[in-house]
C-alpha cells in the first residue's frame, strides 16, 4: 500500500532554532500534501495545504512565515519551523495522496517538536 | 458548517465486539474514513467507505453508513488489546482535498 515517510520522528531544538520536517510520498506521486498539527490528546488540525510546484495554501491562523512550506518536486514536501519558541511544541503529521485516480490520504508516521 | 462528531471513549472486554459511532455533516462527502492511532505515532489508515455503498467488510472490520442520517460506524469484531488505540472518524467534502477529522474515540480494551 501507498506509503507516507517523514523524517525525523522526533526532534529536540533550542529557542530561536529552525527545524526542518520532510515528507515523502515512497510509492506514488502526490501534487497535494497537507501538514497536519496535533496536540495532546486533540484531533488533527490543518495547517496548510502544500501544492506541488506552487505556493501552499495556510489556514486561518496559522503564520506562514514561521512555518515555510516548500513543495519542490512530486513526492517531497518539507515544513520548516522558523525561529522555534516553547509553544511550537507539538505533534506534526503530513499526509499525501496519489494523483493518479482516487485514492485515500495516507499519513506519515509524525513528528515529536520539543523546543526547549 | 462542517463538523464530525464522535464519543470520547469506549472500553470493551478481550473478545467482545467493539462498535465506535460518528455523525458527520457535510453530505457531499464523497468518502468517508476510519483512521487508528496508537500512542505516539502518526495516522494509519483502517478503511474507507463510498458514499454510496451501506456497508463494506474487511476481515474484522466492518463499516456502516446511513447517509440519510449522516452516520457512520466501525465495528471491531473479536476485539483484542492490541486494538486499543485512538480512533478517527472523517469526512471528506471535496474527493480530492483535505479531510475533516472527529476528536477521536479512545478504545480501551480490557483482558
């Protein structure tokens, strides 16, 4: 089945630090991935919308000069949290789905932000 | 607006059938979805439902959905404990966008 990496699993950095998450689409082509954030014991809530080739799309709220979305090819996407503070912390998942025909959205497996 | 809904929690003995209900409201949701999520980890996708089909079967898993009422339901037959985990209801308005998610149910499975 279709498979979502994200890397790193978990990641501990200092205030005022960036950090860089990746998702990869490993066996199909995603021209859409959507970032995904959750806290404890919440449900997932959408960040943005990343578009292949293009300018992701953010949802109300969310700033996106702190959180950069870049989309460069058909089965990457990366977010970077700029200038990370303590309340950063949090869950963050991806998911993708195939663009060819339907098929369901598939997530990574997450990743564990602690900004100390 | 859209919401999708969903009881917190569920605890059901090693064995016994485990069923988890959803009420969703967007009724052009082409697909609707049954997501499972253990403690520290991402989402992993159950099973997805058409919206024009009653009911759909996967080994222990069965779908439900009344689209009349806006309703949908998994059931875990011969729940075991490694069942226990965090499950998500979601709509999905819009077959190719983003999908609306429930709070989740938390299903304890007790031996």
């Amino acid at each position: 089945g279709a498979v979502v990496s994200q890397h790193p699993s978990w990641v501990i950095c200092k205030s005022g630090t960036s950090v860089k998450i990746e998702c990869r689409s490993l066996d199909f082509q995603a021209t859409t991935m959507f970032w995904y954030r959750q806290f404890p014991k919440q449900s997932l809530m959408l960040m943005a919308t990343s578009n292949e080739g293009s300018k992701a799309t953010y949802e109300q709220g969310v700033e996106k000069d702190k959180f950069l979305i870049n989309h460069a090819s058909l089965t990457l996407s990366t977010l970077t949290v700029t200038s990370a503070h303590p309340e950063d912390s949090s869950f963050y998942i991806c998911s993708a789905r195939d663009v060819q025909g339907y098929s369901p959205l598939h997530f990574g497996n997450g990743t564990r932000l602690t900004v100390t | 607006g859209e919401d999708v809904e969903q009881s917190l929690f569920l605890s059901v003995r090693e064995g016994d059938s485990s069923v988890i209900n959803c009420t969703y409201t967007d009724s052009s949701s082409t697909y609707l979805y049954w997501y499972k999520q253990e403690p520290g980890a991402g989402l992993q996708l159950l099973t997805y439902i058409f919206s024009n089909m009653d009911m759909k079967q996967d080994q222990r898993l069965t779908v439900l959905l009344n689209k009349k009422d806006k309703h949908l339901s998994l059931r875990i037959a011969d729940t075991q404990t490694g069942d226990s985990a965090i499950y998500f209801c979601a709509e999905n308005p819009g077959s190719q966008g983003n999908l609306i998610f429930g709070k989740g149910t938390k299903l304890s499975v007790k031996p």
